[in-house]
C-alpha cells in the first residue's frame, strides 16, 4: 500500500472547548473505518504550528486517500492536505535505478 501524510487544520467554528477536539476526532475516524476499511492509521501527531494534526496512514490508492481526506473536511470540519509519500530507504532504490548525469 501507498503511504500518505495528512496535515489538518481545524476550522473554529468546529471547536467550543478542548474535549470537543476527542469527540471530532471520534466521529471522524468512526466514518473513516466504515468507508474505507482497508485503510491502515500508522502515527497521528497534535502540531504547534499553522496545523493542528499530521496523520500517517497506508492506503490501496490515491482515490481512497481522497476519500479519506474528504471525510476529515467533512466529519472533523477541517481543511487538510494529503502529499504522498515514500521512505527513505525506498527513495534511495529507486535513485540506484536511475541514469547517471552526463
């Protein structure tokens, strides 16, 4: 599966005390396991910064991350950006493959 990185930024309307960013998160992730359960959560971070949350998670395809991303707009009312992502390790596989420059 493809690895995918999601920043979220909560809308303030969406938040009228701290315990109501556990129940978004709640709601959110219940509606992201019921439409898209082939979907793998990896890590999910609290930020300080102009985003609230940095998800990692695996999924099939760009469409279901989509999906995913959607759903956060959607159920946690938020904006979010998803960026694909490849390890490391990975990366450096592939840069073997490639021509040299001249």
């Amino acid at each position: 599966m493809a690895t995918y990185i999601m920043l979220t930024q909560i809308s303030p309307d969406a938040v009228k005390t701290p315990q109501t960013l556990e129940q978004l998160e709640q709601d959110a992730m219940q509606n992201i396991r019921a439409a898209c359960p082939e979907v793998e959560w990896c890590h999910s971070y609290a930020l300080l910064g102009p985003y609230d949350y940095l998800d990692i998670f695996e999924a099939p395809d760009v469409e279901t991350a989509a999906k995913v991303a959607t759903l956060i707009r959607a159920y946690g009312r938020a904006h979010s950006e998803i960026w694909a992502a490849t390890e490391w390790a990975r990366f450096k596989e592939m840069l073997h493959g490639l021509p040299q420059a001249a």
